[in-house]
C-alpha cells in the first residue's frame, strides 16, 4: 500500500483560470438579469424590464460561462495526455 509520489492533480492552473472565467461570466451574467421592478405597485415599465441587454446579452453570457465552465472541467492537462501516451 505505497503511494505514489508523482500523483498530481487532475486540475491544472490553466483548468482553474477557466474554471474562474466561467463563474464570473455566469454571474455578470445573472447580475444583468437583475432588476427591472416598479417604483410603484401601479407603475409598468416596458422598456426597462424587456431591455436589450436583459433579453439577449445576459442569456449569451450565462451560455458561455457554463461552456467556459465545462470546458475547463473537460480540458486535459498536457502532462497526463503525454504520460498516456508513453505508456502505450
């Protein structure tokens, strides 16, 4: 019951800088989406709640953070591919 002392992690920096980048793109994005309420109960503002920027930038964003964020979970590291491939 050794263990090894080359084990590594499977996450490398670039896979957590991805990681970051995604988060922050899903939170920007949900942010944007934030607001639009009335003043007054009495009060309908349509063009604050059916804005350009919460209609269609915010949903892009989301979208490509959590494709950033399965990106970074799927990328593979350089390292272990070149392991792999040595092994073989």
């Amino acid at each position: 019951m050794e263990k090894k002392k080359n084990e590594k992690f499977i996450f490398t920096k670039s896979n957590y800088i991805f990681l970051i980048i995604g988060v922050v793109l899903n939170v920007i994005g949900f942010l944007l989406m934030i607001g639009g309420a009335a003043e007054t109960k009495n009060a309908f503002d349509a063009d604050e709640l059916f804005s350009h920027v919460r209609i269609t930038v915010a949903p892009i964003l989301i979208t490509l953070g959590y494709i950033v964020i399965v990106y970074s979970i799927m990328k593979k590291p350089k390292s272990v591919s070149d392991q792999s491939t040595e092994k073989e």
